[in-house]
C-alpha cells in the first residue's frame, strides 16, 4: 500500500501571524527529497512566489536535523535518508485576500498553495492534514470550515483531514474563526455558508437564495459526477469585494452590510451584488475547474501557463453569473438589464478596447491584467467584462439566426460532455468550433473579429431582435457606473479627460485618458492637482466644478509632479457618451418578445 503524506498546519503565533507546518513522508527519495511550493494559485494568473512567506525551514529524521539546501526560490532539498523524513516550516500569513493566508487572534484562513509543500515525484499520492488549534485562551470558540473530507476530526471541528492527492489538498481552502453556518441542499447534493464577521445575516433567506442559485446553475448543466458537498467560505468586513473557485467550495469576500438582514425583502443593489459574486464562483465548479484550457490540463504552479482563453473561462461565466439571477426569479428583467448595462459602460469606458484583444488579454493576464498600471486603462481591455459581453452578443446571434433552435446554452452544454471530465482539456480553438457545430452557422468571421479584434460589437442591432433598446448618454459624474438613465441636465457637456482621486487629502489624477484634454494639456497619471483657474479643487467637488464648462472653454490647471509646481493650459473637450443602458421594449413585435423570453426565461 502507498503511504500517505502526513502533513499539520498549527497556528503557532497568531500575534506574530505565523503558522507551523509539518510534512511526514515514509519514503523519501533516496536521492535526496525536493520539496515545492506553488509559485501561483489557480484562478488568479499571477506569479506570487508563495515561498517567499516560509520564514525558516528545517528537516529531521528520527529526531536528529537533516541537511535542507534551498535549490531555487520555490524548492528545497534534503539530504538523502533511509527512514522517514520531517519537513518544518514556519510561515509568515498577513494576506486577507481569496488567494493567501492570514492568521491574527481572530481568525485563521489558507490556501493550500501558501502553505503546503508538494513532495515532488510524489504528488499523486493520498494525503492527511491535522488541523491544530492556536494555543489557548486564543480560539475558545473557533469552529473549522473546508470541503476538505474528514477522517476523525467532528463536524467543522479541529482533527484530521482527507484529500486524494495533492492536487486535491491545495484546492480546498481553511477557514477557522468565530462562523456562523448555514446548511441546505441543491439539488439533494449538501451545501453549507460558512460567515467570518460580525454579521446580523438573515441566514434562511441567505440559505435560500443561494439554492436557487445553485439550482439554476445545475439546470442547465448537470452536475459534475463528484460534487457530492460544496462549501461557500465568506469573509465578510466593514468593506471588500472578491472570489475564488475551487473544486469543492469558494473563498469569498463581500462587505457585511451588503448581506441581506432579517426582515429585509427588496434585492438591494448590495445585496445584488453578492448574489452576482457567488453565482460567478459556483458557475466555475464547471467552467474551469473541471473544464478547463488544455493549457491547463494538468496545472503547471511553479511558473506562468499561457492560454488565450480565459475571455471563455471567465468572460463567458461573467455573462451566466447575472443571467442565473433573472432567470431563476432572484431579480426581474429591469433589474438584469441594468446589470448589462453597468458592464457595457465598464467596456465602452476604456480606452484599451481598441488596442487589446480579449485573446491577448487572456494571453497576457500575468504581466498585464495582474499587474495594471496608470495606462491600464489606455492599453488593457477586461477579458472578464468584454468577454461577458462577447458571451451576450454570440448567445444572441445564435438564438436569433437559428430562430430560437441554437444558443450559448446548447454550446455550453456540448462543451460539458466533450471536455468536462476529459483529461486533455479544452483546445485553443475548441469554444469557437463547438459554436459553429452546434448552431450549424457560420461564425468564423463573428468571432475572429470579437475575440481577436479590437472592433466594436454588435451588441444594438442583436438586443433589437430580442426586444432590448440600447441607448447611450454623457455620464453624469465619476460614481456613475451606467446602467440607468439620467435625469435631463445632470451630465457635463465638457470633459477633462482624466479621472481624479483622493490620496491622503489631496486631489491626484489617478488616469490621464489617451487623446484627451487632459493629456494633450500636459497631466500626467500621479499629479497632485492644487487649482483649477485659480481655485482650490478637490476630487469630490470635481464633478459640480466641471459642470460650469462647456466644450471648447479653456483652463489654467496648477498641479505638483513630485515637488516641482507647474502651470498647464488645458482645453475642454465634449463628453463622450460612453455610458450605457438598456430598456425593454414594451412595443417590440411578438417575434422579439418571445425571443427575449426565452433567452430570460421571463
């Protein structure tokens, strides 16, 4: 019988956040044993050298120390040994996002990736992790949750885990703290929500809302043949916004207040908010998790993996996050139409549309998308929102040239059967020729030019034959995200070309847009702006002064690059109207209404 990977994890010192972990293996390779840390997570297409937080690392064999060299930035090796060999790790965790590990006198949080060597060659053997408790009074009532399998620890409590390889156990995250937990079943598989924070939730309307969900998305793709529990861990602060699939569960933060209280009844914006974030996260137990790019198949973590198709991976789950909402009832037409709209803006307000494809940004998700800088804006375009909307624009295409015989939904079905449970994984190419097999269209120009041009789609002429009216307008100010009209009057005519924020007091331009009055007056990205013909500014009031312009007027612009003060001349130039929203066609001709109606179900 292969011998299982023995590995612990103790919250050590909380005060210092620092975590011990300890790694038996039996049989050690008589070479010398190399051990691994992933250089990045799943999901998130960025190197973060996790290793990089292993603040001391020692190895040991029937208690004496054993030689430990540091071979490159993510790998050890021991010196070789006959018996068992121990692997110590002491690991600084400070990261609250999705992707890392933290651990303070409230609470314990990993990932599997920050904190688990892979015992290399041996990867594919079983696993079990002992989860320790902190030293007490710390953790009187921490509870544990994890979609890990249990061996002998009780129901969300401290002992040991389970998982099938390693693989397995750097996919299923911790969350240790002070939880409240609720438990239902979508479609008879058991789910829980398992909530870090000091929360006053409305926990059987949550449990509720995130079966119907769930539900909707089992509807339309059945199952995978090894979800048998999934778990949402959430993370619920004064502020924050974030997710991160797993096989199994979901890391999430969302900000308390946007979680629904008892006796709430509307779907506020906030809480339509989450609803959007955790539909996104579950729709991955398919696409990407199971189904994944070749690229993919199986992970390489110890450095980047380039596939040019993450606009399928995560543009085209952005686009069924929403879609699950209106169509399973959670929030009517109105409601998904502005959604649309807000991610219509997003697109139509950046400047890098015209110059990256959906294809290269997939491609360069490590260096660029990753790791935005002031140009982003210029330079980038979102594989997750222009990807969405390229999702929209083919579901519709197809709906509307097969007369309602062929959609997204079939192809994405199709996709499920071909690759869901296949090892090789999805072809570059694969998405784009199931579209074309399973519609019987022609649609090799359509989608070249979406997913590898710059152009722009044609997203009116297809809302029109579904009874949807786009409609474009000035934005009325910079917290204004589209999706709605606007009252007559309330946008500016002119427009400075840049965005502005608030840093430590002061007014910093935070994005000088490509072409415009701002950029062709001299402003640059980080300029502190002091005056603008002579009066103080600061960025909350920036709109209201703005409203005082017309185009073709001219300013004195006074600002601080570093400490150098400089006068700039600057001409106002018209508002674009790039924010965008929808409305239902109330006299659309019976054709387009039912289409609209199947396509939303209502």
């Amino acid at each position: 019988m292969t011998p299982t990977h023995r590995y612990s994890i103790h919250p050590t010192d909380p005060a210092a956040h620092l975590y011990e972990m300890r790694l038996v293996v039996a049989d050690p390779d008589p070479a010398g044993q190399v051990f691994t840390l992933p250089a990045w997570i799943p999901g998130s297409y960025m190197i973060r050298d996790y290793a990089r937080h292993v603040v001391s690392a020692r190895a040991e064999s029937d208690g004496l120390a054993v030689a430990l060299e540091k071979i490159d930035k993510s790998s050890w090796r021991a010196a070789p040994v006959e018996r068992e060999l121990t692997l110590v790790f002491e690991i600084y965790a400070h990261d609250e996002s999705v992707r890392g590990a933290h651990l303070d006198l409230t609470h314990a949080f990993f990932n599997g990736t920050c904190v688990f060597p892979a015992v290399a060659g041996q990867e594919s053997q079983a696993c079990e992790l002992e989860i320790l408790p902190p030293e007490k009074p710390v953790g009187k009532n921490w509870r544990v949750a994890t979609s890990m399998r249990r061996k002998n620890a009780q129901e969300y409590g401290f002992g040991t885990y389970e998982a099938a390889d390693y693989a397995e156990l750097i996919d299923q995250p911790v969350e240790i703290g002070e939880l409240s937990i609720g438990e239902f079943e979508a479609g008879g598989i058991p789910h829980a929500i398992a909530i870090r924070g000091n929360t006053r939730v409305d926990m059987a309307r949550l449990c509720h809302d995130l079966q119907t969900i769930c539900e909707q998305h089992m509807s339309l793709l059945e199952p995978p043949a090894d979800l048998d529990r999934y778990l949402f861990l959430l993370n619920a602060p004064g502020s924050g916004y974030g997710g991160l699939e797993h096989r199994w569960s979901s890391a999430n933060i969302c900000a308390r207040d946007n979680l629904p209280a008892r006796g709430d009844e509307d779907v506020s914006d906030e809480y339509r908010t989450f609803l959007g974030l955790v539909s996104h996260e579950y729709f991955h137990l398919w696409n990407v998790k199971r189904m994944k790019p070749a690229a993919f198949s199986p992970y390489d973590l110890s450095r980047e993996v380039h596939t040019e198709l993450l606009w399928v991976f995560e543009g085209i789950t952005s686009y069924y996050d929403d879609l699950a909402l209106v169509r399973s009832g959670l929030i009517d037409t109105e409601s998904y139409l502005e959604l649309l709209g807000q991610t219509m803006t997003r697109v139509a307000r950046g400047g890098g549309r015209r110059r990256q494809s959906v294809a290269e940004s997939s491609f360069d998700a490590w260096t660029k998308f990753y790791k935005q800088d002031a140009n982003a804006a210029n330079s980038i375009v979102s594989y997750y929102a222009k990807g969405a909307l390229i999702a929209l624009a083919l579901d519709l295409k197809m709906r509307s040239e097969t007369h309602g015989q062929a959609s997204l939904d079939d192809v994405m079905r199709a996709a499920w059967q071909r690759w869901g449970e296949s090892p090789e994984g999805m072809p570059e190419d694969g998405l784009e020729s199931l579209c074309a097999e399973v519609s019987g269209l022609d649609l090799d120009s359509f989608l070249d030019a979406a997913v590898r041009g710059t152009g722009e789609l044609p997203l009116e002429t297809l809302l029109r034959t579904h009874g949807i009216e786009m409609h474009e307008r000035r934005a009325t100010g910079g917290k204004d995200k589209g999706g709605k009209a606007a009252a007559d009057g309330t946008a500016p005519e002119a427009w400075l070309g840049a965005g502005l924020g608030a840093r430590a007091g002061k007014a910093v331009f935070t994005v000088v847009h490509n072409h415009g009055p701002a950029e062709r007056a001299g402003i640059a990205p980080g300029d502190e702006l002091v005056a603008l013909d002579g009066l103080r500014i600061e960025a909350a009031g920036a709109d209201d002064r703005a409203r005082r312009y017309k185009p073709g007027d001219r300013s004195d612009v006074t600002v601080f690059r570093g400490d150098e003060l400089m006068s700039l001349r600057l001409r106002w130039a018209e508002a674009p109207a790039d924010t965008c929203y929808l409305l239902a066609d109330d006299e659309a001709d019976e054709a387009a209404a039912a289409r609209r109606m199947a396509w939303l179900g209502h």
